[in-house]
C-alpha cells in the first residue's frame, strides 16, 4: 500500500490532508500527466456524491488538471459505476469519482479509472505518488493558450440511465411492482429512483433529499432495518438500499428478510447458470464469503474462487480466471458483461428482472443456502503491525482454532480504509463464534487498540 493510495483509492478526513485543496491539486497535476499519453487534446471526466467537501475537492482537482492542459468535464453527482460508465463512453483519458462510499460526510475521497473504466494498477499509482513528490512536476505547466477548459456535462444521469436499462432485456419491466428504495442521501439519488420509475415500478423512495451533510446518516445499505420495516408497513415486494456512492447494494424480501451480497451472488450465479451465461463454471467471492454460500455453489457443480476483500481485489481474481460474476457480503457486486466496476443499480436490475422472469417473490428465490453463524469485529488500532509479529495474538489464534470444528474458520485482517483490524469467525454454533471473537478482538486491543 503507497503513502496515499489504499485498496479503493485515496480516502481520508475531509479538508485535512490528503483530503485537503492543496495535496489534492498537486495530485490533479499528478495525474493529469500520468494521462496525458497520446497526441492531441486530452479530457479528464470528474464525478462526485453529495458530501458537501465535494465542491471543495472538485474545484482544486480540476484546477490542477486544467493547469497541465488537460480539458475536465464535470459530471455533477453521479454513482461511481456512472463515472466508470462515462469515462469509456465518452473516450476520455481517465475518470475521478469524489467519494467516501459508505463513510459519514466529514471523511471524503477519490476513486480513479483509466480510459477502460477500470481503476488503476498499483503501477500506475504508485506513478502518480510519485510525480506528487517536490521537484517532479515544478517546472511542468501549460502555457497560457493551453492551459485546459473546463465543461460541464448536464446530461450524465440521463444517459447513465439509458445504459442501465439497456442491460436487461428489452422486453422486460418493472410493472406491478412495488419497491422502497433508500439512496442514503448519495449519489444514487436521481438516477436510481428515475431507472425504476421509468422501467414501471410504483416507489417508496427515502434517504433522496441529499444536504451536503446527511450522507449515510441513518440511511442506506448500512442500516437496512429501515427498508425491511418500510417493505412491511406498505406492503412492497422488494426494499433497496445503497450507500453512499451507489456501487454496492444491500436487499430485503417482501417480508422484512435482509439479503446481503452472498445471497444475491448465489441467486445471479444461478440464473446465469441455467440461462447458460455465467463465464467458467465459477464466480469469485472472497475470504469473508460464507461457508453456507460455498457449500450451496458446491451442489450446483459451480465453484467459488476466493479473493482478498476489495472490489479491486475481486475483479483481478475475475480477469484472471476468466469470470463473468464476482462480489462481495457487502453487497459490491460485479457484472462484467455489463460494467467494469461494483454497481448497485445494475445488480438490483440484474435481481428485479429475475424475479419479473420467473415471476416469484424474492423470499422464495432467495431461499438458496443456510448461512453459517459468522460475527465480525472491528477494533480500532494505533497502527497496522503484522499479526505474525504478535505473540500474544497468535496464541489466543492458536486456541480460538483448536476449538473450532472442521467447518469453522477465523480471519485476522486490517481494513484497507480504516485503521482498525478486523476479527471474523464463522462456525457451526452461534455462542461458539461470539466468544472466540471476543475474545480475540479482546487481545488484539489490549496489544495494539487505540486506548489501552
């Protein structure tokens, strides 16, 4: 891991750096001449979600990249998987997505993607950390008859929309449904409501009145009790929540059930199996995957490649087998058929056409697996030391195992956008994953927690 980037792109504390005007213009330098490859006039799109920094950070990055002779063209709020979208569409050089995904308003990042839609390589990263360092990048400006121009593109939603329909077939519609849809304040706020409405579903809509400050506040995929007691009080068929950048969504069934990613990747898995579209005979989840989920792909003769958390971590696993399908428990699903990213609204569509097609609730067609009991903590660190180098926790590691069964399993990993480490344990017995988690978390703070 470089010095700013992390496994998603740069994140941090809004207006303190990195997150603050001054690195984030040298970094819109930075990057401006990574991209500026190719001959002629060079265009940088730039998106954002509804965090009120966002205004802030747009300005100095565009600022920065226009100062190199780079053209910017600003797309307003709009999903990061519509940035993907639009940075391919409209053959520019690169795309940057404003964004914090699911964290409170006060934090902000950047999300970068190539001329392919994909986001960067650690090569090309560490490229642009690089270039940021003094000395690199003083001397290189544009002269004053090419410093770049900056536009701004009204239309990106509506046409974000149109390729998000586009991807289910032509004959199918949402009509007769109805839907309570959570945007958490986020960038999904008009697109998503406008591809559902348009396709014919009857909504519910909440967490649709962004302010610049109510970002994931309460609402969306991180708190789906919302749309599991909303679906009960009216009656709707399906409850769907994003978070804050719209690539990753969380579902409930016409019953209040929530659905998290493994189910949903069992049920796309499926479908795509039986209409003989899924890529490889495979799908690719990662370590935190449930066991259940595993076992379940296992009886359908299809087999789940395993990938260290991250999106980025996920489709290098898809690219490299081959794969069409890839996600995450989180809800950060992957399509590449159809995107080159996680994408909320295209997995709900991918979720809703099934349910038009087969034309049963989504209680019945998620009633694919028995999940293992699994408990995750998190536990604030001072700093990211290699359990490997933690006596004490590899003792308590080395008991937590020795009382699990042979279907058990504990994973020790730190969070790639947070300083905390995570404890997930998952076996066959409820109070047996509690207390090993615990208990690890317990050792894991006494030896390098934030407050001892």
């Amino acid at each position: 891991m470089g010095k700013l980037f992390g496994t998603d792109g740069i994140r941090g504390v809004a207006n303190v750096p990195p997150m603050d005007s001054e690195t984030v213009l040298r970094l819109g330098r930075a990057v401006a001449h990574v991209f500026r490859r190719r001959k002629g006039r060079h265009r940088l799109l730039i998106g954002k979600d509804t965090r009120l920094s966002g205004y802030m950070l747009e300005t100095a990055l565009e600022t920065g990249i226009a100062s190199m002779g780079v053209d910017v063209i600003l797309l307003g709020p709009l999903p990061t998987p519509g940035v993907a979208f639009m940075t391919r569409s409209m053959r520019a050089d690169a795309g940057v997505m404003i964004s914090a995904s699911h964290n409170p308003y006060e934090d902000n990042g950047l999300k970068f993607f190539g001329a392919d839609g994909f986001k960067l390589d650690d090569e090309t990263e560490n490229e642009v950390e690089r270039l940021m360092e003094p000395g690199h990048l003083d001397e290189l400006r544009a002269t004053p008859d090419l410093i770049g121009k900056m536009v701004r593109i009204d239309d990106a939603v509506g046409r974000y929309t149109v390729y998000l329909k586009s991807c289910i077939e032509r004959e199918t519609t949402l009509d007769g449904l109805k839907l309570v849809v959570d945007t958490a304040n986020g960038a999904a706020y008009k697109v998503a409501p406008l591809v559902f409405s348009e396709l014919g579903a009857k909504l519910i809509t909440v967490g649709d009145r962004p302010d610049g400050t109510n970002i994931n506040a309460n609402c969306g995929s991180l708190y789906p009790e919302h749309i599991s007691r909303l679906v009960k009080e009216h009656g709707a068929h399906a409850g769907i929540a994003f978070d804050g950048d719209a690539d990753r969504v969380i579902f409930c069934d016409e019953q209040g059930k929530i659905l998290d990613g493994d189910t949903i990747l069992a049920m796309c898995a499926f479908d795509a199996q039986e209409r003989g579209l899924l890529a490889g005979n495979a799908i690719v989840g990662t370590v935190m995957s449930n066991l259940g989920f595993e076992k379940a792909l296992a009886a359908k003769g299809l087999g789940l490649v395993r990938a260290a958390v991250g999106d980025r971590y996920v489709l290098a696993e898809m690219q490299k087998a081959g794969l069409n399908i890839g996600g995450e428990q989180s809800g950060h699903l992957i399509f590449l058929d159809h995107n080159t990213t996680g994408d909320g609204i295209l997995t709900a569509l991918m979720v809703l056409s099934i349910m038009m097609r087969r034309g049963k609730p989504l209680s019945e067609l998620a009633n694919l697996f028995e999940p293992f009991p699994q408990v995750l903590l998190n536990v604030p660190v001072r700093e990211r030391v290699p359990f490997e180098q933690l006596p004490k926790v590899q003792q308590a590691l080395a008991g937590a195992e020795a009382k699990l069964d042979t279907n058990g399993r504990i994973l020790l990993r730190y969070s790639g956008t947070e300083v905390k480490a995570r404890v997930m344990v998952e076996c066959s017995e409820q109070t047996l994953c509690d207390s090993l988690a615990a208990e690890l978390a317990d050792v894991i703070a006494k030896e390098i927690g934030v407050s001892r």
